[in-house]
C-alpha cells in the first residue's frame, strides 16, 4: 500500500517515526521468518488509514537491511524487493 512506501522512505532517513514502538525489536515469535539473533530484527508501523491505533500492518527489517511486509499482525509475511 501506499503508507508502506512512506514508511520504507521514514526508514531510509531514520525517522521521525509516528509510533514510539516504531524501531523495537521484532522477536519472531510466530518463526515464519529467517531465524536469527534475538535482536536482528526491528519493526516499524504501517499506518493504517481509520484506524485509531497501529492497526496491524508492519514493515519488519532485518540487520543485513531485507525487508518483510505484514497486513495481518504478523500471522503471514511477504518479502519487499527495493529497486
């Protein structure tokens, strides 16, 4: 969506970010991504237009910079290609 382009762009630049929890720590509980170090992941806000909090969309970017795309609070993942 278009909100996950500005997010990538905010990413890119180093912020500001909307949210406070925008660059936590993604743990990857749920494991449908790479496994990897405890702290190798990090998870940014997609805004989600009507909703009144963070909604469930995330871009989730990982130490070596690939970068993973969730509309559904992390129950699936697709992977964002860059130009």
């Amino acid at each position: 969506p278009p909100e996950a382009r500005a997010t990538l762009a905010l990413i890119e630049d180093g912020g500001p970010f909307p949210f406070s929890r925008d660059g936590i720590t993604f743990q990857n509980r749920e494991r449908l991504l790479p496994q990897k170090a405890r702290d190798y992941y990090s998870e940014y806000t997609v805004i989600t237009p009507g909703e009144s909090d963070r909604g469930a969309r995330r871009i989730i970017v990982g130490e070596a910079g690939e970068l993973y795309y969730t509309a559904d609070h992390y129950a699936s993942f697709a992977w964002i290609e860059m130009p």
